[in-house]
C-alpha cells in the first residue's frame, strides 16, 4: 500500500532499466507521493493526506471538501 496516492489512486508503475548493450532488468516507477496536511472546515480539522503532484492540483481544482466527501464516501482513512 506504500506510494500511494489517496486522491488519485495512483501507485507504482514497473519497466525496464534498458543499459548502453540494451540489457533490460526490471525498474520500478515511483508516483511523487507527498504528505500534505490541509485544513478542512466543515470537519473542524487539519487532515494529513498522502498525495500525488497531481493530486494536489485535483485538490486544488475540486476544493478540499470535495475530496475529503470523496474519501468519506469510500471509507477510507484521513
């Protein structure tokens, strides 16, 4: 469950190292997971989120109470 987004759902994606003779062993591509801590009003409280560079500008874009309605909706933890 590590490295990942809790807005967006984003995890890992998985390639190969290609090297200069073209050798491929596996690589794994991380997401830019951030612990991001916003205050939400309707709750009263600061909620520490682990996200994406994209999820923040979805944060951005949609408003924290959205999102946090979203994360309610799914029964995930804040």
């Amino acid at each position: 469950m590590a490295r990942t987004c809790q807005v967006t759902g984003a995890q890992p994606a998985f390639g190969n190292h290609v090297s200069h003779s073209h050798r491929r062993t596996r690589r794994r591509f991380d997401v830019n997971v951030q612990r991001k801590r916003y205050w939400v009003p309707s709750l009263g409280r600061h909620v520490t989120l682990r996200v994406s560079a994209r999820g923040i500008k979805t944060i951005d874009q949609r408003g924290i109470e959205a999102v946090v309605a979203d994360l309610r909706a799914r029964g995930e933890r804040y």
